[in-house]
C-alpha cells in the first residue's frame, strides 16, 4: 500500500504517540506530543526540559534531513539538545527505532554524563 497524505499522517502521529507512551513509561511523565507551529516549528514532542525530539516514520531514513530538522527546531525551541527519533522498518515499539543527532550533540551529552 502506498502512503499518501492521510496515511504518512496517521503513521506520524502513531509514532509520536508510540514515543510518548515508551518515555513516560520509562520515567518522563511529562512527555507529550506536541502541536504544529509551521516554519516556528519546536519538535514533534515536548515534556523533558532543554530537548527537542523530532519524530519520524518514513519509509526510507534520511538522517542528514532529519537531524538538520531537530536541530532548527531546537534552536526555535531555546532547548539544548535536539534528536531525530526514526522508526524502525518492521518494529512498532519506540524501543527499537532508532535515535539519531550530530557529532556535537554526541560529545555534549558524554560531557554532561561525565566521561
């Protein structure tokens, strides 16, 4: 089957919902999907302070996109950290798709944890 407008947007919002649903039941209970904001945009997904997460459910990855994605929307945001959370073909739980952020975000969050 072939997606078409509908289609991509109800497997967004299942996957944002998805995404949700994994962090507040791993202790972000303030996790919580986000409204549309146009070229203001802020992430798909708000609740965890200083991040901005962009969520996507396409039929093929597209990294460099998405990361420059998360990362325009951090900045709209005033967050510190911004990731593509892409889900993974054949998974449905948020579990097993994958996180994706540039070299930069990588080395802040290894400072921020203390290596």
């Amino acid at each position: 089957m072939t997606r078409n407008r509908a289609s991509a947007k109800k497997a967004g919002t299942a996957w944002e919902t998805e995404i949700v649903r994994f962090l507040v039941e791993r202790g972000w209970p303030h996790a919580e999907r986000r409204r549309l904001a146009g070229v203001n945009d802020k992430g798909d997904l708000a609740g965890i302070p200083g991040v901005v997460i962009e969520a996507k459910n396409t039929k093929g990855y597209d990294l460099a996109t998405a990361v420059d994605e998360a990362l325009v929307e951090r900045d709209n945001a005033g967050a510190r950290f911004g990731f593509a959370w892409l889900k993974r073909k054949g998974k449905t739980s948020a579990r097993h798709g994958y996180v994706v952020m540039d070299g930069e975000t990588f080395v802040e969050l290894l400072r921020e944890a203390g290596f």
